[in-house]
C-alpha cells in the first residue's frame, strides 16, 4: 500500500483535514490513480503547499492492473518526468522506428530517430505517485468513490476502503476516473461514449517472438481487428505487449480476445504468452462539458484520447496539470462555480481538444475505406526511399488515391 502523508502543520477552516465520525474534509480531491489523477495530485500540491490535496484509487495498487499497450511519445514524456537517469526504471524500451503493415502483411517503415517509448506502466504510475506523495498530496489505495452530494458550496463524497465506509467533503474535485466516468455522471455531467466509438481491447504479453525490439509494429485489416488495428510493443528482446482494438458493432459478434487468439496464433505460433489484459478504449472527441459546479473532468473520464491512434498517456497528463492549475486559481479566487472553471474546457480544446476533433474526422474518413485501399496504399509508399517516408508523405499518397479524404485530412495538415 502506498499512503503519502504531509509533514505541514494544520491550516484554518476547509483547508485542514480533520479526521471524525463523519470522515474529513480536503480543499482537493482527486478521483483516480492513473496518470491524469496523479499528475493533477502532483501539480496541486506543488503548486500551493498550503493546500490539502487527497488521492483516491479504488485498485489495491497504483499502476496495477496494466489495461493498455503502454507506448508513450518521448517529448510528451519529458515535459512530466525524466526518462533518463537511475530513477528511470519505468522504461522498458526505447522506440526508434514505426514499422506499419498493410492487410496482406505488406511492411511499411515510416519513422527514424526518437521516437518514443514502451513503459512499464506499473512502475511508471508508482513514480508519479511518489512524487505527489513528496510534494505533500494524501493517496489512499483500494478507497473508491461511491457517490457524492453537494453540500457547503463543495462535494461530499461517499467512500469504501479498507477501514469501511466514510466521508470526504471536498472544496473541489478532479475526477480522473477513467473510462467508467462516475464522478461526472454524479455531477450531471453526460460523458457516454457512443457504441461506435469504445473499441474492446485485448492484449497479451508474449515471449519468444522475434521482431525488431526498437520498432512499435501497428498491423490494419478488417479480418485483423475490424474498426481497430494490431499492435507489437517491444518490452525487451523477444518480448512484446500484442494486443488489438476491435469496434463491436464491426467483429460479428466475436469478443477481441478471440480476435487476439487467431492473431498471435499466425503471427506468433512459437510465442509464449505469460499474461493477459482486457479493457475498453474511447475512440470518441472530448465530452462537450468537462466542468460543472466544483468539479473538473480529466483523461479517459472526459474522452481526452487521440480518436485516431487510440492513445491517451501524454493526453491524460496535460489534461491532469490544467485541472490542477484551474482548480488552484479558482479556489485562490473563492469561486468554484462552472462558470470561472469553463476555462479549463476551453484551454483544453485550444491545446488539444481541437486537434482531436480532426482526427476524429479522419478516422471516419478512413474508416470508409476497404483492405484493397491499404494494401495498395503500401505497395506505393514501399516505393518512396526510406529515409524520405513521413507521416505527411503518405497522406499526400493516400489522397491522390482517394480524393474523397482532402475535405477531411486537409482541415488538419493544411
């Protein structure tokens, strides 16, 4: 169990926390111990010591269980937390190339350079939390959120830990709660994902496989991963998470793990599989209201996910370092109210909301598209030396093919 306690003296009026009969009272509350939660514990307690920030995470363990593919951009990286040094163990491997295949198993090599990362998820997610703790934030493991009232201006929030049932009374909450998005949903905040748009996800971690351990593979095919695609994150030589998002309304019915199954079986028939995750990925543009009365919506809780890649690492930080930074301006002005917190929806479609809402667009444009387009699509790109192959080049290809996806992909590369 990891529990961070502050060393600071006590504070007047709602900013002490004081334990009773009836629970205790923080200035902030987090919901959710993933990496928006965590860094937004972080972020406030850093910002003003004087604040009594509380973490709840209803697992038994920060980190745990893994339910992603664990690959993260080095410079997204970076802006939170060094990737280099002795206390970087949270890496697992350094990716230096995308490596992409066509349906009929065509490869395409597109990036060289920093590319990115693969993470140990479990360990990365333990030193953001050790962190927060240090900057003096309170995390309470294996505590959920059960529900929640207003009251005094604030949120009484209904726990259930360890020690049985309490109380928190917050002056604000940032709820970080991932895909199942309770704590909006209590403030009234309409964060449904439509069934189109949540792909089911499966992965393996498998051994004894050969692959290029400094590339991440993504494999597309409607036999594959129907409204999704493959992916092969290297862990270490010979070892990668293999997973796969399929759309439910696309797979006949079949669950991704059966899809996973006939998928490591052609690609890896000699791999061993030494663990399994399962999970659902919102493929959808943010939630068009990610504040209410004294409480911000962060990360998967608020769809704040790449709807193109599926990716939401890097996404869930910023998102957790700018509710942190409202959350403390609001209180410093005494005015909690959603109308002073619509900034923080709107500094978050400036920074990256926007952006998502075009890939959003170009993932429906894509989606529109058959096997045939990809595959002859990558028999062209082969064609380009692969030293000039970028992201941009194989647009430019992909639109003389298919002149239909300009009003789309051009909102954004233009």
């Amino acid at each position: 169990m990891h529990r961070a306690m502050s060393g600071r003296g006590a504070h007047d009026g709602a900013a002490s926390s004081r334990r009773g009969v009836t629970g205790i009272t923080c200035d902030v509350l987090v919901i959710g111990g993933g990496p928006a939660g965590l860094v937004a514990a972080r972020e406030t307690a850093r910002a003003n010591p004087s604040l009594e920030v509380v973490l709840l995470e209803r697992d038994r363990a920060i980190g745990a269980p893994v339910r992603c593919g664990e690959g993260v951009g080095s410079k997204g990286l970076e802006e939170f937390i060094s990737a280099s040094g002795a206390g970087a163990d949270f890496i697992s491997r350094r990716i230096t190339r995308v490596i992409f295949w066509a349906p009929d198993g065509t490869e395409v090599r597109v990036a060289e350079g920093d590319v990115g990362y693969v993470l140990d998820r479990t360990r990365f997610e333990r030193a953001l939390a050790t962190e927060a703790g240090r900057e003096g934030a309170e995390l309470r493991v294996g505590t959920e959120a059960v529900g929640m009232v207003r009251e005094n201006g604030g949120w009484r929030v209904s726990t259930r830990g360890p020690a049985g049932d309490g109380t928190i009374a917050a002056r604000i909450i940032i709820a970080a709660d991932g895909v199942e998005a309770m704590a909006g949903r209590w403030a009234g905040i309409d964060t449904r994902v439509p069934s189109r748009d949540m792909e089911s996800c499966a992965q393996y971690v498998v051994s004894g496989i050969d692959f290029d351990p400094d590339a991440i593979y993504l494999h597309f095919g409607e036999s594959i991963a129907p409204g999704g695609y493959a992916w092969v994150f290297p862990k270490g030589i010979g070892i990668a998470n293999v997973g796969l998002g399929v759309v439910a309304l696309r797979a006949d019915g079949r669950p991704a793990r059966q899809y996973l199954d006939d998928y490591v079986g052609k690609m890896f028939p000699a791999g061993v599989k030494t663990s399994y995750t399962v999970g659902g990925v919102i493929v959808h543009p943010t939630i068009k209201r990610t504040v209410a009365d004294g409480i911000l919506i962060c990360g998967d809780a608020a769809h704040m996910v790449n709807p193109l890649s599926g990716g939401g690492i890097v996404n869930a930080m910023k998102a957790g370092r700018l509710a942190a930074r409202t959350a403390i301006d609001a209180l410093s002005a005494g005015d909690t109210s959603e109308a002073r917190l619509k900034r923080y929806h709107e500094a978050w479609m400036s920074l990256m909301g926007d952006d998502h809402v075009r890939f959003y667009r170009v993932k429906e444009a894509l989606n529109k598209l058959d096997d045939s387009f990809f595959n002859s699509l990558a028999r062209t790109v082969e064609r380009i030396p692969e030293q000039r192959r970028t992201l941009g080049r194989i647009f430019a290809h992909a639109l003389v093919k298919h002149p239909l996806l300009l009003p789309v992909i051009a909102k954004y590369f233009v």
